[in-house]
C-alpha cells in the first residue's frame, strides 16, 4: 500500500519526486491513498499509472469533512478501471483485500 498524505501531486515539483521514490515499488503497489482525502485540487492523474493498482481510498469521513470535489476525483479513477473507496475512522466504512501467493 502507498500513501499519499496530504502531499499536494497535482504540481510538477512534488509529484516529481514522489513518483521517483516510488516508482522502483511500482510493480508492487496495488492499493494506494488518494492525497488530501482525493480532494480534485492534489491529485493528478500520473500518480496512478502503476500498472498493478487495483485500489484507490480517499480516507475522509464524508459526513463531517468538506472535500473538494471528492467524489467527481473517485469518478474519475473508477474510470482508469481502479476500484475506488471513501473509508473513515469512525468504522462506518469497511475495506479489506486478502492477498495470496501461490508456492511452488
């Protein structure tokens, strides 16, 4: 899993950098956290081009925090094919992956 914080990706500065640290995990990040709760004005698309990323939460608690355009963020990578999830800390939301490894 790869978190994102509030690091604001949608620049070229910051996205720059975080993409070079992550990019040698990058056949192996399959779920990952939006920035900023997957407000629209911290995410760019680029974040998301690894090629096994099946899962992307924007962890917020929508009832009691105003994200911007949260949902039109999660929309937009449903359609990428990458499953989407607004998850909260006050377990009103429930999100788990089992992860096998077959051997030989």
């Amino acid at each position: 899993m790869v978190g994102t914080g509030d690091a604001s990706l949608l620049q070229d500065k910051w996205r720059k950098h975080w993409r070079e640290f992550y990019e040698p995990f990058g056949d192996s990040v399959a779920i990952m956290t939006l920035p900023h709760h997957g407000s629209a004005h911290n995410i760019h698309l680029d974040i998301l081009a690894f090629s096994e990323v099946h899962y992307a939460l924007a962890p917020t608690v929508e009832a009691r925090n105003r994200v911007a355009r949260m949902r039109e963020t999660l929309g937009l990578v449903a359609s990428l094919g990458i499953r989407t999830q607004a998850i909260d800390d006050l377990r009103r939301s429930r999100f788990q992956v089992t992860c096998e490894r077959s051997m030989p």
